[in-house]
C-alpha cells in the first residue's frame, strides 16, 4: 500500500509538472507572436508617415518652392526623415559604434523602404524619358520676343522644331529651328527657342483675330496644334482715338478780374488705343507710337500747340518702367516730359502743364492760360493726331469759350464749330 502510494505520489506529481508546462508554454508562444506583430505594426505606421508621407509630398509639391532647388531639398527631406525613423523605432547602434548592436528585422524593413523610394524617381525617368510636352510659352516683359520652352522627361540632346503661326487662321510665319534639351527646373529637363515678335506680327489679335502655333518636333515624333499666343501683347496698331479737354476754374480777382468765376487754364487728355464699344478706346500696353496735339481757336489761331509725344509700349528693362511716354517739356511749361505705366491701367494720357489742380487731379496737369498764344473767346477745336509706324488716326472735339449774362465764363463741350 506505501509502495503504491509513493508511486501514485510520483506520478501526480508529473502529471501535475507537465500539465504546470504545457500551460506556461501556452501563454509564451502568443504573447511571443502578438508582440512579433505588433512590432512590424509599428515600424509600418511609422515608416507610412515618417517615410513615405515626406518623400510623396516633396516628389508631387516640391517644385513650387521657389527658394530651394529639389536637388538640395529631396536629400535633405530624406535624411531627416531617415534621422526621425532612426530614433522613433529606437533602432540602436551598431557594435563598432558603441551600441548594442541594430534590431535585423527592423533594419531589414526599413532600409528596403528607403532602398524603394530612392528607386522610384529613376524608374519614372526610365519608363517616361524620351517623352516631349509643351512647357511654357510666354513673351518678355518687352513683348519683343516670344520664348518656348519645350520639356523632356530625363532626356537631353537636340532636336528640331518645324514652327508655324498664324492670325485668324491665314499663316503669318514659317521656319525650321534647332533647340537643345540643356536646362533643368524643378519640373525637368527642358530646352528654349525664341522668336522675334517683329518676325510674325501683322495686325491685331483683339477682338477676334487670335494667333495660334503649331509645332513638329522631329518629324513628327511629337506634334503640338493650336497654342493661343496671348492676345493683349499682338495687339499693338492704334485704331481708335479719343480726346478732352477740361477747364481749370477760379474765383480769384488775380485771374479773372472783374469777373466772378472764370477759366484760368485747360487739362488736355488723349485717349489713345483700340476701338471699343465705348466712346473711350481700349488700352494698348504694347504699342509704339506718337502723336501730336493742337488746340486752336475757330480752327485758324493756335492757341495751344503740344510738344511731340512719343510712347514706347511694354516694359523696358534698360529703364526699368513699364510704356514710358516723352516730350519736351520747355523748361517745365509742359510738366516733367515723362511719364510711365501708359496703357497699363487704361488709354488716357495726360498732357501736363506747370501747373496743378486738385480739382482736376494731382500733378502738374493744368496749362494755365497765360501760356496759351490765343484766350479770346470763340469755339476751341481739340486735335490729336497719332501715328504707329504703319497708321496714323486723328480725332477732334470742340468747346465753346464764352462768357454768361452772371459775370462769369464758360467752357462747354459742343458738337461742332
């Protein structure tokens, strides 16, 4: 009975040992699997936002950071989001560098995602290069001269364009040009011919005789159709001229005498640009041109005879402002003998006097009536007459100079004389 009984003991006591066993067991072998997962869990989200969220948003948006070139700022990108992986999956440092040596799985994964990313620029520029597209096509600030860029995925070497323009659809301009892919921006590889404006101009583009362009590159490798140069830029003959002329008025004994209000000088303006649907011409920031204007008496007796202006359309960068309009100013008896921004704004140009009126405006824009040649009353004609180089346009206003019944003058817009 003791003999069975020691047995029994020793055989409980086994049992109940590998039963203790199996159990530990049980519970190691999970844990040890839900924390494997649970590891490579974390480096994805972390390589997700630390790695590849940085490298897409520089890939795609990169290229309207003007300040910083993408070959200095992928790198940098890369590095720091390598540096923030690095410390955020504490990954270690290897033995030889004082550490206790790099977790291989971790390692592993995140190596072969940065290993993938730098990889996938040069996979696009392999399967895309070679492929030709349209870049930019755009005038200098002058308007002299239209630039086109034309972009080459990871391509170089050079090329030859068959260019053809045409105005409302009748051909202005035919050539062949050689153009080589040798420059890089932000958006590739890309190379730039240019055309002189002077070589296909012939008329207007507004309102309804657009230019277009048409480019074969190699023969017909790539073929771009129907480009729309920009309309406001060929647009350079004046068509349409306007004219006014407003009295400067004064109450003052020293001016008008006897009298209780009269004219103490005029404000001349021309309009001067492309016709419109109004009375007063459309602008015309690019156009060359000068004009004459006279103001007279009963269409015989100048009593006003304005010094040449001459307007150079379009920004100059030898002066640095944009349509710069000059005369001579006679000493100051007509202004400074400059003026910038003519067409940028609208079509009138002021002809400035040596004196001001704020009435009227700012500046020196009155001609006082002691430097007219002629004051006498009667009926006034405003001329203006311009001429672009291949049209000359005039216009004339009238204005009746008198005085009233109250002891004062008058000067009024009339039809005719």
């Amino acid at each position: 009975m003791s003999d069975g009984g020691l047995l029994q003991k020793a055989t409980n006591q086994r049992s109940d040992n590998d039963a203790t066993n199996e159990l530990v067991a049980a519970t190691i072998i999970p844990d040890s699997q839900d924390s494997d997962m649970s590891s490579l869990k974390d480096v994805a989200i972390t390589l997700s936002y630390g790695a590849v969220l940085p490298f897409f948003v520089v890939m795609w948006f990169g290229v309207y950071l003007d300040f910083i070139s993408l070959t200095i700022l992928s790198p940098l990108v890369m590095i720091s989001s390598l540096a923030f992986v690095w410390w955020k999956l504490n990954l270690g440092l290897p033995a030889f560098a004082g550490g206790n040596g790099l977790d291989m799985k971790k390692s592993f994964a995140i190596f072969s995602t940065y290993i993938l990313l730098l990889g996938i620029p040069l996979l696009l520029a392999t399967i895309l290069v070679g492929d030709i597209s349209l870049g930019d096509v755009s005038f200098d600030d002058s308007g002299d001269e239209l630039e086109v860029k034309i972009r080459q995925n990871g391509g170089s070497g050079s090329h030859d364009a068959s260019v053809t323009l045409y105005r409302a659809g009748s051909e202005v301009f035919s050539n062949d040009i050689q153009f080589d892919i040798d420059r890089s921006d932000g958006f590739g590889e890309y190379g730039i011919f240019t055309i002189a404006t002077s070589d296909f101009y012939s008329g207007n583009a507004l309102p309804s005789s657009e230019y277009t362009m048409d480019i074969n590159i190699d023969n017909g490798d790539t073929v771009i159709q129907d480009i729309v140069l920009d309309s406001l830029v060929l647009s350079r003959d004046v068509t349409s001229v306007y004219s006014t002329a407003k009295p400067s008025m004064s109450e003052s004994s020293d001016d008008c005498g006897s009298m209780s209000r009269c004219v103490s000088g005029i404000s001349l303006s021309a309009y001067i640009g492309i016709s419109s649907l109004d009375s007063i011409p459309g602008a015309l920031p690019y156009a060359d041109y000068s004009f004459t204007t006279t103001l007279s008496l009963d269409g015989n007796s100048v009593a006003i005879e304005y010094p040449t202006v001459t307007v150079e359309g379009g920004s100059s960068s030898t002066i640095g402002v944009f349509g710069l309009a000059t005369w001579d100013s006679m000493g100051g008896k007509y202004g400074g003998g400059t003026m910038s921004n003519i067409g940028l704004y609208g079509s009138e140009i002021s002809l400035m006097g040596s004196e001001s009126n704020i009435e009227i405006g700012e500046g020196n824009i009155v001609i006082p009536k002691s430097d007219w040649s002629e004051s006498d009353y009667g009926c006034y004609t405003l001329s203006v007459s311009v001429n672009d180089g291949t049209n000359e346009v005039n216009y004339e206003s009238y204005y009746l100079y008198d005085e009233s019944e109250s002891s004062e003058e008058s000067w009024t817009n009339v039809n005719s004389c």
